[in-house]
C-alpha cells in the first residue's frame, strides 16, 4: 500500500480559517469572472499575466521550432535547387496575374472616389506563425506567435493564401488566440460571389465543414459557388474567399435549404496565417453602433442572429449586433 | 518531509511547471480529448502531503495560469481548483490515512466535481460543449493517480 508521505505539524492555528481563505477566493474568482466576461476590463491585467506564462508556450513549441529550423538549415541542395526552381515558376505566373493588379487598383479606387464607398484595396499584411501549443481541446482555437506588442487587436481578421481563417479571439502579450471560421461560436457574413446574395456562415466545429442556415429553400445557390467574406461585420474586409458550397438539399416542407461549405483556408495544415490590417475601416452600421459591450467580446456570436425570415433580412438585421469592436490600432500603412 | 523549506517549494513549482507544460502540449488526436488533469491532480497531491506550503492560494494561482493558457475567461478553472483544494483540505487529515483504491475514488469525485463546475461556467458564458468525451480527463486522472503518488512518493522519501 503507498501512502503519502506525512506532514506531521498542524496547521491549525495559523492564518485565517479555511472557509475564511475560501469564501474570499471564491469571491475574487467570481469578481473576476464577471469583470472578464462582461466588459473585459481585465485586459491589461491579462496581458502582463500572460506574459509571465509565455516561456511555456516557448518551451513547448521550442521541439517544433528547432526541427523546422534544422530541416531548413540541412536541406540538400538538389532539394534547394527543385524547391527554387518551382518557387520562380510560381512567381512568374503570379507575376503575370499581377499586371494589371496596378492598373485595376487605381481604376478601383476611382470607382469607389465616385461612389463614396468606404472599402479600400491594399490591406497591410503580417505573417505570424501558429505555435504547436494546445489552446482548448474542444474549439477549435489555434495560438500564433503574434500579439498585443505587435499591434495586433481583438477581432482582427486572419488569412492563409488560400481563405479567411478566423479572428483574434484573446490578445496576449506575446501571443494570441485565434478563433478558427469553423468553431462552433463562430459565424462568418459571406455572399454567394456569383450572384451577392448576402447570409451567415457558421461554424460546425469541424473542420471541412461550415453550415448557412439562413438561405432559403427558393434562394439561388449551387454546388461548388464561392462564398466570400461580405464585410458586412466590419471584422472582415468584403471580397476574401471564405469557402466553397459543397451541398445543397431543398425540402419543399422545409423553409430553408440545408447548405453546407467547406473552408478553403487550410485550417488543419497551416503553419504561416497572415495578420490583416484593413486600409479603410468598413463604414457598415457595425463600425458605428459598437459599444463596447459583453456580447462583442467574443467574435461575431451566434446569438444575435435570431429567426430571420429571408437570408438577406436576416444579414441586414442581425449585423448591428454582431461584430467584434473594430480596433483602435489603425495603423498607417 | 522538508515542506516548508526552500528545497519543498523549489520542488512544489518545478512540479508545477511541468504539469503546466503537459497541459498545453500537443497529443495525438486521438488521445488528446483523455488528456488527464495533472496540474489538478499535483494540486490534491501537494495539498495532502504539503499542506502549510500548497495552500488556497497555491491552487486558486495554478486554476489561474490555466486560464491564462487555455480558458476562455479568468477565474474560471480558478475557483475550479479552489474548490478541490478547499475540500482536499477539509478531508485532509482522513485522505491521508485512506487505502490507495478509497483514495482514488475520492480524487475520482473531486475531479467528476471539477469538470462539472468547468462545465457550468461554460455553460453560462456561452455555448458549452456538451460531447460526451469532455468527461473522459476524469476517468483518465483517476487512473493516473496512484501512478502519480507512487512516484512523487518514492521521489520525496529519496530526497528527505
């Protein structure tokens, strides 16, 4: 039988009693909790905290970190040369789409000088690497390597070269916490690119997989459209592709369509996402109605969207209430 | 046991560190939602055999750490913890003297107890999530719990 090993002093008589200590944690935790959750008042708090605790994340990711940068150090050199080669193929394409980019940009803005239209091309861009660290096991979170001291915010947009990946959920010092497009508590406006209609997509809390359903079961959408990133949240800047419809299933018992979209950002396999700064903010009723209050603390949650009667209704309606706050940090670019 | 000497809380907080880092580390996919409760378990541990050292506030700073690395709010794994170790301290005196299968059972229930509060609160701030396997870290900590005395015992009586 193994016991513990004794401490044989009492430890009655010294300090405060027992319930004393607990009941006055247990209020501060609460205190806490409230003060976290409703106002996140607690943030500057957080980020000092956290930076105390970020060698762990350090530690933990050190073992990835020192075999990316050993593979990188001793790649060979045939590697190298077909790894380079392919690179100035990809580039030179690129290069290619790119040439009338310039030429397009200025017509952009021109078009949008005359239509007062507040969205602007030329966002500022960081990349951040996603640290191999455990943030919840159950959401689908992710931590990257980027945070408050990099002028990062809550609610900032997230990309890979593929799609939108999500949103700064909680900003720490040295890092922060990414919430996926496909988190449950997450919900992104998208339109159908072929024709605008405007709707939601949500998070299923799996990867391949996010749901819309706010579309109508007459609502014109097919198997394979693009869905990209409205803008109307005024999280997302409008035009970045969020994901491709996959299914489609119309009941006529039913008033909506069953549609599902898979995620074009490669939310299982990146290791590189792009920190987005929007050059304009959006003028949507988001960025205006944006008290800083509890429900926006978290990203754009589901709650607000409640019983829409037309997908495009629905998006007008619940847009107002449900945004992140627009940031502070807007940076000069 | 030199509890309350320099060399006890060197070893309290390594111990710590350690649990910590277990806490955050990536596991496979398919045992990453068993993930057992370290930190949790070096908290009920250090309490039984180091109480003047892990105290309230000992547990409520470990709860604490986990919500600034994991948690989707402060204080929630906080108070979690808080109340394990208020009512590990309650019992102390008879935990100790408890046969090893008795004491599992009892870290069984103050983990089943932990889960559900962490459930709770999840459940007020937000959708929780309700997947059965969320239950699973409390199987899988009793498990390890006789494993974790064995060892810290032996570790503590070499180093005594």
């Amino acid at each position: 039988m193994v016991t513990l090993s004794s401490d044989t002093r009492p430890i009655i008589g010294r300090g405060p009693p027992l319930g004393a200590r607990f009941f006055f944690l247990a209020v501060l935790s609460i205190t806490v909790m409230v003060m976290d959750h409703r106002g996140g008042y607690l943030d500057t708090a957080r980020l000092w905290m956290s930076a105390v605790l970020h060698p762990l994340n350090v530690i933990v990711d050190a073992p990835h970190s020192l075999w990316d940068w050993l593979t990188g150090s001793f790649a060979d050199r045939a590697r190298l040369r077909e790894e380079n080669a392919e690179l100035s193929e990809a580039l030179r394409i690129a290069r290619t789409k790119l040439l009338q980019h310039e030429s397009l940009v200025e017509e952009n803005r021109r078009l949008r000088e005359l239509r007062k239209a507040s969205q602007g091309i030329g966002d500022r861009t960081l990349i951040a690497e996603i640290l191999h660290v455990t943030v919840d096991t159950f959401r689908h979170r992710v931590r990257i390597n980027k945070g408050a001291d990099d002028a990062v915010y809550e609610s900032q947009p997230v990309l890979d070269t593929f799609g939108v990946v999500g949103q700064v959920a909680r900003l720490d010092k040295f890092t922060s916490q990414v919430i996926l497009i496909s988190d449950a508590e997450h919900a992104t406006p998208v339109q159908v690119n072929r024709n605008g209609i405007r709707t939601i997509a949500m998070g299923t809390g799996s990867l391949a997989t996010l749901s819309l359903p706010f579309m109508t079961a007459e609502s014109d959408i097919r198997v394979g459209d693009l869905l990209v990133s409205s803008g109307l949240d005024g999280i997302f800047p409008a035009g970045y592709p969020v994901a491709t419809v996959t299914k489609v299933e119309r009941s006529s018992a039913d008033t909506f369509a069953t549609v599902e979209a898979k995620p074009l950002a490669q939310l299982d396999r990146d290791r590189e996402v792009l920190l987005l700064w929007p050059s304009t903010p959006a003028d949507s009723p988001a960025a205006q109605s944006n008290a800083p209050n509890a429900a926006d603390k978290a990203p754009a949650e589901k709650s607000p969207v409640n019983n829409p009667s037309t997908e495009s209704s629905s998006v007008e309606s619940s847009v107002p209430t449900q945004t992140g706050r627009r940031s502070d940090a807007e940076l000069p670019n | 046991m030199v509890s309350d000497g320099r060399i006890g809380s060197l070893r309290v907080t390594i111990s710590v560190a350690l649990a910590l880092i277990f806490a955050i580390v990536q596991l496979p996919d398919a045992i990453e939602p068993a993930r057992p409760e370290l930190l949790l378990l070096l908290v009920i541990y250090w309490s039984l055999s180091a109480p003047r050292l892990a105290g309230l506030t000992f547990a409520w700073l470990c709860g604490l750490a986990v919500d600034l690395l994991a948690g989707p709010i402060l204080g929630q794994h906080a108070i979690a913890f808080l109340l394990v170790a208020f009512l590990t301290h309650k019992f102390q005196l008879r935990m100790r003297i408890f046969p090893i299968w008795h004491q599992t059972l009892t870290v069984f229930m103050l983990l089943a107890l932990y889960e559900f509060l962490v459930f709770w609160i999840d459940g007020i701030i937000g959708p929780a999530i309700t997947s059965w396997m969320r239950w699973l870290p409390v199987f899988t900590s009793a498990l390890l719990w006789p494993v974790l005395v064995a060892v810290l015992d032996t570790l503590n009586r070499r180093r005594r």
